[in-house]
C-alpha cells in the first residue's frame, strides 16, 4: 500500500500546475535575459540563465506564476493562496529593496577598492556583483 502512494506522489510531480508554471515562468525569464543582454550588448552572455539580478526578474515570475497557478488551481479564497501571495510580496521586496541597496553598497565598495594603491593587498580583488536588484523603474 505505502509503494503505491509513493508511486502516486512521485508521478504527481510531472502533473503539479502550479509547480510546472513557476519554473516555466523561471526559464522564461532567464531565457529572455540572454535575447535582451544580445540586444543592448550585441553579445552572447549564456551566464545568464543562471546568474540573479537584472530584469526581468526570474525570482518575482516565479513566486508570480506560482500564486497565480495555486489561485488558478485552488481558488482564490484558500488559505495556500494567501501564503503564496505572502510569499510573492516578500521575494519582490527583497528584489526591489535589500538587494537593490546591497547592490549600491557593493557599487561603492568596488569604486574604493579601484582606487587603492596597486601595492595593496585588497587592489587585486575580484569585483562584487553589482546588480544584484530591480531600480524602481524596473519593477
């Protein structure tokens, strides 16, 4: 009996709506990442399917696609609705606000770093990532 449920539940993965549409969601949006870095640089940049940061936001289309798959799904009035829904609004948050400033701050860190002495042990340092949120005009 408990095979069966096991065979039953590992089956239902590949049939999950909601899962199925937040990485799909996901994909689409670090594929799109790559045409648009094509687009501004005229360069194939295929580091972009799996770096963070940047528009469009693969971490709010997923948390998106999966509310919207789960109020789809279950109704809108559920309770699994109201936490993916919390759970969108948090991850956008974070993509606009904390990481937005973190990516000032390594801005900053990075222009200090570059204008250290050469003879400085931190003047060979590899660079923070910079572009680590959404600007207001992004979102």
């Amino acid at each position: 009996m408990e095979s069966s449920g096991t065979a039953s539940s590992t089956s239902s993965i590949f049939t999950n709506f909601p899962l199925i549409s937040a990485i799909v969601a996901f994909a689409i949006a670090q594929s799109t990442k790559i045409v648009t870095t094509w687009y501004r640089e005229r360069r194939w940049d295929l580091k972009q399917l799996i770096s963070s940061g940047g528009m469009p936001s693969s971490h709010s289309a997923t948390v998106t696609a999966l509310a919207a798959a789960i109020g789809l799904q279950d109704g809108f009035g559920g309770s699994v609705f109201a936490t993916a829904v919390v759970l969108a609004c948090v991850v956008m948050y974070d993509a606009f606000g904390v990481r937005l400033q973190a990516g000032r701050q390594a801005e900053v860190l990075n222009q200090i770093v570059y204008e250290l002495p050469a003879e400085h042990p931190l003047a060979e340092s590899r660079p923070l990532r910079e572009l680590l949120g959404h600007t207001p005009p992004q979102d």
